[in-house]
C-alpha cells in the first residue's frame, strides 16, 4: 500500500502537469467509451424501429429503396403510389401471413408557426394494422370505432403539437374536413409519437386517391423463408420490394464512413494521450535524477525503483479512464445530438448505450496503455547508477 501513497504524492509535486496528463488521457477514454457506446446503441435502435414496423418485408412503387424505407421508418411521405389490387394478389401468396396497406398524405398547414408546416397523415387498416402493432398502448381513448368514419388516432407527441385530447376536433386544411380524435397514443419513443392516423378509406376519399396505396406491410409466416417471398414479389409489375432486414443493413453501410472516421479520431487521441503519458512520467524521473540515485544508494534495488514509476503511470490512467467514462456517462445526451446532426439517418430512442461491462472495457484498455506507456520512463528510471547522479548534483 506504501508505494501506491508514495507514487500519488508525485504525482501531486507538479499539479499543472499531471492535470493536463489526466485531462488528456479523459477526452480519450470519453471518445472511446463513446465510440463503442454508439455502435452498440445505434444498432439497437435501429433493430428497436425494424421490429416496431410489424413486419419484415415492404412493398412500394418502384423507386430508390433506400429512400422509401427511410420515408417510412421516419413517418414520410410516399412519392409514388400503387394500386390496392397489388396488396390483394400479395395476400394470396401461400407464405403470407398478414398484410396492412398504407397510405401516406401530406397537407401543408399555415397555423404551424410563422410560415406554417407540413402535417402527414397516415391512413391505415383499422382491421390489420393494429394487430400488427400490437405493442402500441393507448393513452386516452382506443382504435377507430367506425373504419370508414372521420376519425383520427394521434401518436403522442403529435397530440402534444397539436394540442388535442379525446373528443376534440380536428381540421385539415384546405380540405376544410374535420376529423374526430378518438385515441391518443402513450409514448412508444418511435416513429409513432409524431403520426396522425386515419381509416385508409377515409384518407383516400379526402385527397381524391381511391384505390391508391403508398406501402403495404407484410409479415410473412414464422417458418417461412424470407428470400424466396422476396423473389416471388420482385415478379409483381412496377413495385420495388423492401427487405427491412437488408434496409437495416444498407444504413449500417452507409455510416460506416462516418464510423471510421471516429475510429481514427480516437485512435488519434489515444496515441496523443499515450505520448502524454510517456512525456510527463518521463520528466518526473529526470527531475528526480539524484533522488532515485539516492533511493538506490540506500538499498533501493532497480525492481522497486520501476514498481514506483510504473504505478504513478497506472494511477494516473486509472484516474483519467474513470474520469473519462464520468465524462461519458454525464454528456451522452450532448453527444447524441451532434450524432443526429450528422449522420442522414438516426434511428428514434437512445442511440449512444453506455453499460457497466463497456465501461470497464474501456476502463481496461486504458490501463492496457497506461502499463504499455509506463515500460519506457520506469525502465529509465531503474538504470539510473546511484554515483551518476550524486556526481550529477555536485556538478
């Protein structure tokens, strides 16, 4: 224990120093923890938006696949339509389980702020669509209670936005039609909070698009083979088929760019804390040159001179790895709004998950560089010949 008490009071003779040393080897261990943190969170998150979809596969219009899916899972609109007669003719397939037909409208709203507002409304299968997301509660109200009625079911934070409880009535602009708010979701932390819901035939009737769908759901049979029911719906005319599964992974690629680039931003500022390490270690011993000359001229053997240098290193990174991980811990909410200004696409929930394993992780690999930059300056501190630097300090 006496040499853990005298490797601290070293550290403590130059204060400034071991400071910025321990600052340095923080921000380190923060953009580590960070780092890994994120690429656990954010593929959570978004396998969290997958499966709140309630299903597997996604029929649109021909198109980009990487945008419908995108438009979808962000509760957009759909730029191109397709007809209902593709949903039937998707329901005969033998691996179909279930399908919800969906079609999504925009209005612009003036009332929104000074230059107005887009609102999307999302008309839905009032029979299918709320079996396939059996998850989502209510926190006022319930489901529709006429399918081919004026009524609406606000996700959470659009209730919020627009300020309407059960009972209360809704106008679309310029359609100058008043929809009946029967439900108000609970928060679901997803792409639901912001939706408006309304019967699929009604939506059709109020924007003129009967027969129109933008997306149909499917969920395909639990012992059914995915690909194959891909392929059988590639052979639909004019529809692009969305595999979420491979939409999941088309976004993975598309911020891996971006992930790399951190890995280098990291590695980078391991590498400067590790110099930093080393630099200040390394000044202590030639400061204390004619000190550890006489500790060894008094018996002190080169094992127990490296010990004490080597664990000034070890606290030292010890602190700053914990400090880091504070840092982390404290920031991660700061952190996940400058990842979702710049990543294109940044699933809904908590996209940085920091746990008690990753934190000691990251709290390893620290002392795995504080160990590895103790070698050098401990090493030089053994050799020191106790006659060398008596004579040193005559001079």
């Amino acid at each position: 224990m006496k040499i853990y008490q005298v490797a601290y009071k070293n550290l403590l003779r130059k204060k400034v120093r071991s400071g910025l040393t321990l600052l340095g080897i923080a921000l380190s261990a923060w953009v580590l923890v960070s780092l890994l943190g994120f690429n656990r969170g954010y593929e959570q998150a978004l396998n969290r938006d997958i499966d709140n979809m309630g299903f597997q596969v996604l029929v649109t219009a021909k198109g980009c696949p990487y945008e419908a899916a995108t438009l979808m899972l962000k509760g957009g609109t759909g730029l191109r339509y397709i007809s209902e007669s593709v949903a039937k003719t998707i329901l005969e397939h033998p691996e179909v389980e279930a399908i919800t037909p969906m079609l999504m409208q925009a209005m612009f709203d003036p009332n929104k702020g000074e230059s107005g507002g887009i609102t999307a409304y999302l008309g839905i299968d009032p029979g299918t669509y709320p079996r396939m997301k059996s998850f989502l509660k209510f926190k006022q109200g319930a489901w529709f209670t006429d399918p081919d009625g004026f009524e609406t079911v606000l996700g959470y934070e659009a209730a919020e936005l627009e300020q309407r409880e059960v009972g209360d009535s809704m106008l679309i602009p310029e359609k100058n039609i008043e929809l009946k708010v029967v439900g108000i979701l609970s928060r679901t932390g997803t792409q639901d909070d912001g939706t408006i819901f309304v019967p699929i035939k009604t939506l059709q009737r109020i924007f003129g698009m009967d027969g129109q769908l933008t997306g149909v759901g499917v969920k395909v049979k639990r012992d059914a083979n995915i690909s194959l029911v891909e392929q059988d719906l590639y052979d639909l005319p004019d529809v692009q088929v969305v595999s979420l599964a491979q939409v999941k992974q088309t976004i993975m690629d598309l911020i891996t760019t971006a992930k790399m680039m951190v890995f280098s931003i990291a590695l980078i500022a391991i590498l400067i804390a590790m110099l930093g390490v080393i630099n200040t270690i390394l000044m202590s011993v030639f400061e204390r040159f004619q000190e550890i000359g006489i500790i060894k001229s008094i018996g002190a053997m080169p094992w127990d001179v490296f010990k004490l240098i080597w664990v000034e290193t070890i606290i030292l990174c010890f602190l700053g790895g914990a400090l880091g991980i504070a840092f982390s811990l404290g920031l991660s909410k700061m952190t996940e709004v400058l990842i979702r200004r710049l990543l294109p696409y940044t699933p809904t929930g908590s996209l940085v998950a920091v746990n008690p394993g990753l934190a000691l992780i990251t709290l390893a690999m620290v002392l795995g560089i504080g160990i590895v930059s103790g070698l050098y300056p401990a090493w030089r501190a053994a050799r020191v010949r106790p006659l060398e630097s008596i004579r040193s300090e005559g001079e």
